[in-house]
C-alpha cells in the first residue's frame, strides 16, 4: 500500500514570498491533517479535514495561512507571506477515519525562510 | 482531549524491555489512548492505541490503568532501532491527535 505522499521534500524560500505545499493521502482515507513542527517540539495541529470539509482549523494562522482539500482527496497547504518563524516541518496525515482508526504520516516538508 | 504528562527522557539497556510511563488523569469515558513514536527526520509512527483493555501487537503492548489515568506502553525486547521520541496522545470523536513533547527513549548498547 503506497503511503502519504509529501512535496517537495525541502524548500527554502526568503521571508515574505509565499510557498505550496502538497499531500497525496492514503486512498480511501477520509480523513486529513496538517501539522507544523517547530525544531525541537512535538509536531502542532494546523488544519483537520474531514472528506473535503474542514473539521478543526483553530490553531492556522489564518492571516497567512490557507489550506484546501479539492474533491476530498489530494491537499495543498499555502504560506503567504512567509515569516522567518514559519521555519519548520510540515506534516501531513491521513486516516480512515477521524477516531479510531491509526493516522500514517508523511515525511514532511521542511521548510526554512531566511 | 485529555493532556497528557510524559517524562521527557528514558534510557533502557539493550534487549530489555522498555517500559514509558504516561498520565491522562482528565481522559474521559469514550477517549482512546494512542501511542506514536519518531525517529530523527522521519514523520511520527502509529504503534498502539487502546480504549479500556490491555492491548498487544507485533510492536508493543499497552497497558491501561482500571480507572484509565495512565497507561504504560511496553517494548518487550528494545533494540538501538527504537530509540525515538514517543508521544502518548488522547483522542475523542472528530478531534485532533494532539502531540505534546514526548517521551525521548535512548536504546544503550
């Protein structure tokens, strides 16, 4: 069975550009996240999907911060503009279902703004 | 979610078994105890997770409290592959898997 599917794999971009990132879930898995982690920290819960729908968004910094989920399947994380504490690993995730059920996870994206 | 309290760090020797620790003393009744581990540079790792019953697997055994505040996760044989940080996690319905600082494990020759 084929895993989460991240790109790329690092990126370094200067502060205040903008930066995509792209996850492939598992198929068949309904449920997806993202999470951002900070050297150092466990990893911090961005954004939660539910199909295509968003289901927890409380913690993404919303003035800089985006993410969608098209046709329920592939999703795209974007930063702009990006700020030197934006330096970080993105991770995304995905499960069968919200509870339950194991999350598997990606390698990540690690991003660095100089 | 319930918060979780992990030491941050446990050394175990080599072929023993390791035993990490985990409170969740505000866990409610319908929450699952999920245990992960990461190793440098790689994405967390799903190893168990449990509800009210002792639970075993290929990798681990978890070990719940009757009254479910803590719960114990079990590497019965740790090798140097091991030596990761692991996160116990408390997880209700829709909600988020919610990551503290974990526990640090360094396997010792």
């Amino acid at each position: 069975e084929a895993g989460v599917a991240q790109s790329p794999r690092y990126k370094i971009i200067e502060k205040r550009q903008s930066v995509a990132f792209w996850c492939n879930p598992i198929s068949g898995h309904a449920t997806l996240y993202w999470y951002q982690q900070i050297l150092g920290q466990g990893p911090k819960l961005l954004i939660q999907f539910q199909n295509n729908g968003v289901v927890d968004d409380s913690q993404l910094p919303k003035d800089r911060f985006s993410a969608e989920r098209l046709k329920g399947v592939d999703s795209t994380l974007k930063i702009q503009p990006a700020k030197l504490e934006d330096s970080a690993v993105y991770l995304c995730a995905s499960s069968l279902e919200a509870s339950g059920t194991e999350a598997f996870f990606g390698q990540g994206t690690r991003l660095t703004v100089v | 979610d319930a918060k979780t309290t992990q030491p941050p760090s446990m050394d175990c020797a080599e072929g023993r078994a390791a035993n990490l620790p985990c409170n969740h003393s505000t866990i409610s009744g319908n929450e699952y105890v999920y245990w992960y581990r990461q190793i440098h540079s790689q994405g967390p790792q799903y190893i168990i997770h449990g509800l009210k019953n002792n639970e075993t697997n290929e990798m681990a055994s978890l070990i719940i409290t009757e009254d479910r505040k803590s719960s114990t996760l079990i590497l019965p044989h740790a090798t140097l592959r091991d030596t990761a940080v692991y996160y116990c996690i408390g997880q209700t319905g829709a909600n988020n898997l919610f990551f503290g600082t974990g526990t640090r494990l360094t396997v010792i020759p």
